[in-house]
C-alpha cells in the first residue's frame, strides 16, 4: 500500500492498522467516512506515531483518540 498517495481508501487502512495497535473496541471515533482527505497528512502522522509504539497507557490512548476526534469532519 503506497501510503503517501492522498485516498480514502489510505486513510480506512491507517484507522484500521491504528485500531488494531491500540486494541480500541470502540471504533466509532475511527471511521474513514467521517474524516475528509484535506486531513491526510495529519492522520498519516497520527498513524505514524501509533505504529512505532507496542503499547499504550490509558492516558495516550485517550490523547490519541481525542486528536483523532479533532481531525473528523464537522458534521
């Protein structure tokens, strides 16, 4: 997957990889239909992050999950 290529089907990939490394159950903050491509390079940068890591406290995965709340489309 060529991760540098701005799609929403990139960005599905990232959330997914990046649910999967935090172990979050509840995935209703990391749909790719509710954040916009304009986000991209954040959210590569977030995946980034996630990816490099093998665990997380409660409080970094509360951090991420907030940025990743930020980044989602206003509705």
């Amino acid at each position: 997957m060529n991760l540098s290529v701005k799609s929403q089907e990139n960005m599905a990939y990232m959330l997914e990889q990046m649910q999967k490394q935090m172990q979050v159950v509840n995935t209703g903050v990391m749909r790719s239909e509710d954040f916009d491509v304009d986000q991209y390079e954040d959210l590569k940068d977030l995946y980034e992050f996630v990816m490099k890591k093998d665990h997380f406290s409660v409080s970094e995965t509360e951090g991420i999950i907030q940025e990743l709340s930020e980044l989602r489309k206003s509705k």
